[in-house]
C-alpha cells in the first residue's frame, strides 16, 4: 500500500485514533487468522486516491481474499458534541437521522466518494469520511455500481429499545455493502 499509493507509515497516528478498537473484535471473530492492516484515512482528497490503489492492489491478486472496510459515525447531534443546528428536541434528532445522516448515506449508496467528503465537511454528517471515500473508491475500482444500505439506525433508537429511554445527544450509524 505505501508503494501504490498516497500512504505514510506512521504509527504515532494510531495512539490518539480508537476506531480501530470496535472493528477488531468483530473482525477476530467473523475472521479468526486473518491478517489486518489498519489505515487511518483523512478525510481529504487523497483519501479517493488511497482507495483507487487499495482497489488496483485487490484486483491484482485473485488468490487472496481482501475485505476493504470503511467505517465511520454518521451525525453526532446534540448538546454533547456541540452540533444543535436544528435545536435540541425530538424533531431536531429526527432530522439528523432522516435528514443530514441520508444525505451522507445517499452519496455512499451511489459510488460518490468525492461528493461524501465536500458533503460530510459542509454538513458535519460524519466523523470519519475518508475512511468511507477511500472505501467507496476501492469498490469502485473493483467495478461496483452501486452500495446497499443493510441498516441504518442511531444511539437513540438504541437507547429506547434496550433501555426504554432517551437522550438529547445521538450518534448515527449505518451498514454500506459494495
């Protein structure tokens, strides 16, 4: 990957970054033996052009099998993240949901990595873009079309039905396949 591509060995990034640490125990257990190799993705320009050389580095070989994940939060909304703009009430949490997460979704859905990066930048609907760029990019080069939303849901839907309560603060989520 440093060969192909805009990428850096560095591995003082990775001591603040924790996204890493969700993915990993998912991944030991679904891929127990496989080998991971963590990318921190800015989210930048370069981020499309990274995913474009991971997608070439995939096509090359056809022996190995090669999972490209992207992940990212979508909207944090609330008081808690100082982001408020639609206020601080049910409806302002609906909008983050329906509203300013699907904006970012609807990009990623149709294969537009450089759209996601100005809209996540313009709209503040997601924490980690570049990762989701460079992910789309990758699906991209591998002759994907088209992404399909498995889920899409937020800390508060959570919240209510596990706990029976909410918050003013939400975190969305969804689940891309390319």
């Amino acid at each position: 990957v440093l060969s192909a591509g805009p990428a850096v060995s560095d591995a003082g990034a990775h001591r603040a970054e924790h996204s890493i640490e969700v993915q990993v125990p998912f991944m030991q257990y679904l891929f127990p033996g496989a080998k991971l190799l963590p990318i921190l993705v800015p989210p930048r320009e370069q981020a499309v052009a990274l995913g474009n050389s991971i997608g070439r580095i995939i096509n090359k070989d056809e022996h190995k099998k090669i999972v490209c994940i992207g992940s990212t939060d979508l909207t944090h909304y609330g008081p808690r993240y100082g982001f408020t703009p639609m206020g601080v009430n049910a409806n302002a949490l609906k909008w983050a949901d329906s509203v300013n997460d699907q904006k970012f979704i609807d990009l990623a859905l149709k294969l537009e990595p450089e759209g996601l990066l100005a809209d996540a930048a313009e709209n503040c609907n997601a924490c980690g873009p570049g990762a989701a760029a460079a992910a789309i990019a990758a699906a991209k080069q591998l002759g994907k079309t088209e992404g399909l939303l498995l889920a899409h849901t937020n800390s508060n839907e959570v919240m209510l039905r596990s706990m029976g309560t909410t918050s003013a603060d939400s975190v969305g989520y969804a689940a891309i396949v390319f």
